[in-house]
C-alpha cells in the first residue's frame, strides 16, 4: 500500500518514488473533499465515478489509471470520501481514517502511474500537459487550443502571472468535464475533439483556462464572469460573427430563465450561476460600452486584476471588481445581481444594436417539461443521473432514473418522450443508495407567468455597425504590465 500524507504544501513536482516489488500495488485513498476550501475556484462538485480506468472527482482531481510496465495496477484501489455535514455522503470516512489533501493525492497518483508529458513554455509562465491515456494526437490538438487561447485570454484579460501550472487531460466513457484546483487543470473528455472552441469539448479548455484569469467564491461572478469570458475568447478563437456568438449567448440566458424562480443572481449556488452571471457580464459590457470608447468589461477587469495582484492574488475577487467601477454602472451591476427573478437581456441586447422579437410559447418542449417536473438543473444526458436539484424536487444527486410510467429508460433523451405524453400525474423509478424506489408527480400546469418565461427571444440585426455589442469588435488593447 502506497501511503499519501498531507502534508499540506507538497509541491506537484515532487515525485513519489514507486515501491519496491513489481504489479503488487494497491493504493487506498483516503480522501476528504471540501467544498470551498479545496481551491479558490467552485466547480461543480460531485462524488467520485469511475472514469476509463480510475476514478475522476470533477472539478477537483483526475485520478488515473495506474499501470507499471504496462498493466494495469489500481482495480482494487478503494477510494473513500467524506463530505461535509449535509451532504449525500458524509458517512462514508471510516473512523480514524486521516484524510489528505487532494493536490497531495493528485500528485501522488500522478507520480506512481504511466503518464505522457508536454511544457508549454511562455515567458515565465509555463503550463505542463500531462496526460495518462489520449492518444499523442489528441494531446497534440489540446496544446494547440491552450497556446490560442492563452495568447486570446492574454491580450483579453492581461499577462498571467509567471509560474507553473498543471493541465490534466483524461478520458472518461462519456460526456466532457473540466475543472480547477488552485494552478491546476482538469479536463475531461470521452471524445476528443477540440478543432473548436466553440464545440462543446472545445468550450471546457477554454472555461477552465479562463479560470486562470477569473473565479472568486461567488459563483455569479467567479463562474458567470468566467463563462462570459469564455464566450468573448471562443468568438475570437472561432472567428464566430458577432450576430452567432450572440445567439449562443441568448440560448443559455433562456436555459437560466427557467430555473431561477424567483432567486436573485446573488444567492444562487447552482449551474443557473454560469450562464445568469454570464448574462449579467454582457448587460454590464453593454453598458460601459455605451458610455465611451475603450470602456468594457475586460478593461475594468484588468484594472481589478491589477487591485488584486497588489495585495498577491492572483484572481481578482467581486470586491475588486465593484471598486473598479464607477459608481454608476457599480450600482446597475449591483441591481442586476440583487433583483429576484431572471434579469431582462431584452435591454442589454438592444443597447448591443439587436432588434429583439419575443416568440410565443404554447406548452412546453419535452425537455422543459423534464425540467419542470423533475425540478433539477443538472444531470448526465446519457445515464439519466441526477447531479443538481432544486428546492421541492423529489430527486437528489446520485439518483438514476430507470422506469417513467413502467417504461425502462437509460438515458434523458428516452425520458422526455414519456413524459409529455403524461396526462395529469406519472410515476417515476429512481435508484438511491443501490435500491429502487418510486415517486408520483403531477405535471404541472403552465401558468401565463411560466409561459412568459419560455418564450423565446429572437434577435435580428439592426445595422452592420453594433459600436456596443460586446462580440463585434476586437478585445480591447491590454494595458501594459
Ligand atoms: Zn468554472
């Protein structure tokens, strides 16, 4: 058994020597994850599952497949966890069980497993790809992407500080994920293909590499701005039209319209965070734009990111953004974030020089209604389980969805069918905690509000000069460092 200590500040770099003895490892993890403490940056947070052959905690740490001389060695590794009081599983750390910090486990496993590397060298910041099962193409593609996005994000944001950081590339049987722990990266992906930024695999790089740049404890702003930025580098890596990388925006403002209720953009902790946030970011852009030239949202950030760096850190927080700002767009950025109930894009859209058309909306779509009724905000497309729920759902993370009305399902595309052709109540089958239990719903009826709220915003273009519009023009020079 290979012990992992905390030691609290052990470096990535350090490399733990591979035990004597050949093919006889096992590795048992303790592992404490907490939430918040684990790094300046929330990511989505969710129990470990296993990935193509170790285990993944998204959005914390990447464990891989470990193998000496080829074969693989960690099968019967346990991985335990315990999560904080209130969480799904805070019985699962045995007692007397010492847990260790996460960095220290990553770089343990990292250490002890077979691994391909690449630097990625930039001035003084230097940027390590280290991958244990891509194939070299793939990692190839992937340090294209993060050499672009670097070089759009420095011109966007300003110079990195220098020093080192860790990009983790892994596969998992399916979907993409990524996530940030301190310096270091995790993405995820069952698919490689990262000939896009816009393509959703594409989209994770660039987020995470944002967070390089952006994140703090509210997820608003540590989030929202960071997915703002995100779509402000994929229209210029892409050298997506303006009117396109508006629409994508409009898309997710809608998905967030939804799900809110009438929570304000400051107490929510959920994926709504991302993309209400990332509305707000752009009304904001919309705004300083309007007042002047050279006036945007990137600039105050620079200016903000600047604040921080006088004090050593290396992210600005939402406090030195507000004092970045005059007074004025302070206190609009301010009533965005405290208004309950969606923000209204509407107005930030025709302050960008779009036309805005609103198109009814008669009943819901199937995956509306699935949303509606299941009362979640996130779950895995392809198993049907639960990640994120809202208040009065009957679901909680972890669940698994088998049966709607008796019909097996394996996957959300094959619930939203069943569930529109219910009438007044249906019954779904879940699996929690290895058993199978069932709950009735009734569907709901569609208020005139919630109609309001599923409908659709159409842009059109007014005129080919949109000074405003965040996405037309090139990022703002950055101010020398
Ligand atoms: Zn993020």
């Amino acid at each position: 058994m290979t012990r992992v200590d905390d030691d609290g500040e052990r470096p990535w770099s350090s490399a733990l020597p591979l035990p004597p003895g050949e093919g006889a490892i096992e590795l048992r993890y303790r592992v404490a994850l907490r939430h918040q403490a684990a790094g300046p940056v929330h990511g989505r947070d969710a129990v470990p599952r296993p990935s193509a052959g170790g285990w993944q905690l998204i959005g914390r740490a990447l464990i891989p497949a470990l193998r000496v001389d080829g074969a693989p060695v960690d099968p019967p590794a346990t991985l335990e966890l315990s999560l904080p009081e209130g969480w799904a599983r805070a019985d699962s750390l045995p007692a007397g069980a010492e847990p260790v910090s996460l960095s220290a486990l990553r770089d343990a496993v990292y250490y002890v497993g077979e691994f391909r590397r690449e630097r990625l060298a930039r001035g003084a910041v230097e940027i390590e790809i280290v991958s244990s099962d891509m194939p070299d193409a793939a990692v190839s593609e992937l340090r294209l992407l993060v050499e672009r996005t670097l070089t759009a994000g420095e011109s966007l944001l300003g110079a990195l500080p220098p020093g080192r950081r860790l990009l983790v590339y892994d596969r998992v049987p399916q979907g993409f994920e990524g996530g940030v722990l301190g310096d270091a990266i995790t993405v995820l992906s069952s698919t490689p293909d990262l000939a896009r930024a816009t393509g959703p695999e594409g989209a994770i790089v660039v987020h995470e590499l944002a967070h390089l740049w952006s994140g703090g404890s509210e997820p608003w702003f540590g989030e929202g701005f960071t997915r703002y930025f995100e779509a402000l580098l994929q229209a210029t890596l892409d050298g997506e039209e303006d009117v396109e990388a508006t629409r994508r925006l409009v898309r997710r403002h809608e998905a967030y319209m939804r799900g809110i209720g009438e929570r304000s953009l400051a107490t929510l902790d959920d994926d709504l965070a991302y993309d209400g946030g990332a509305s707000a970011a752009y009304c904001l852009d919309t705004e300083l734009r309007a007042r002047g030239a050279g006036e945007d949202v990137a600039a105050r950030f620079r200016d903000a990111r600047a604040r921080a760096r006088q004090e050593g850190r290396s992210r600005p927080s939402r406090d030195d953004f507000l004092a970045a700002l005059a007074p004025e767009p302070r206190a609009y950025l301010e009533s965005l974030v405290r208004v309950a109930g969606p923000i209204e894009l509407g107005p930030c859209l025709a302050r960008a020089g779009y036309r805005v058309e609103r198109v009814g909306y008669r009943g819901y779509t199937p995956r509306a209604l699935a949303l509606e009724l299941l009362k979640v905000t996130s779950y895995s497309m392809q198993r049907a389980e639960i990640f994120k729920t809202l208040e009065g759902s009957a679901f909680r993370a972890g669940d698994i969805i088998r049966e709607v009305d008796g019909a097996p399902v394996d996957s959300v595309p094959a619930i939203e069918p069943l569930l529109a052709l219910a009438r007044r109540r249906v019954s779904v089958t879940l699996l929690r905690d290895g058993a199978l239990q069932t709950v009735e719903l009734p569907i709901p009826r569609v208020s005139p509000k919630e109609r309001a709220r599923h409908e659709r915003l159409t842009i059109a273009e007014l005129d080919a000069s949109h000074a405003a519009s965040p996405f037309s023009t090139a990022p703002s020079a950055s101010a020398p460092e």
